[in-house]
C-alpha cells in the first residue's frame, strides 16, 4: 500500500513535530532509570538511537521535499 504524496507529507510532519520529540523524551527516561553509564556507552546509545528511528520511516520522508508529482506541471499557472 503506497501512501499519496499529500499524506506522506503530513505523516512526516506528524512524525516530526510530535512522534520523534516523544521518542527524544522517552529515550531520555529509559537511560535515567539505570545508573549513569560511561560516557561512550551513553553516546552510543544515543546515536544508534539516533539513526535506528529514521530507518522504518524512510518511505514516508523519500520525496517530501520534492514537487508534488501528481499536481500540476507549472506552479505558477
């Protein structure tokens, strides 16, 4: 099932503005419940965590940036 180009890009937007400050949020929780580990294990902790959320939504961010495909042509007409 393919999402439209319109709701990938609010689906980005959510994910942006809400989902991912929550998971930043969450993450910060689960690290405070433990005793605080070495400075290079925290810091991999926090960039795996890092780049492990963008992998699932991959599809939903390719070419959001872009011109909407299925809209017209010339923008300014």
């Amino acid at each position: 099932m393919a999402l439209s180009y319109k709701s990938r890009r609010r689906l980005s937007l959510f994910v942006l503005l809400v989902a991912l400050p929550v998971y930043i949020v969450a993450l910060v929780y689960v690290i405070s419940l433990f005793e605080r580990p070495p400075f290079w294990v925290e810091l991999l902790f926090y960039v795996g965590s890092g780049v492990i959320w963008a992998f699932p939504l991959k599809a939903v961010f390719k070419g959001v940036g872009q011109a909407d495909p299925d809209g017209p042509e010339d923008p300014l007409n």
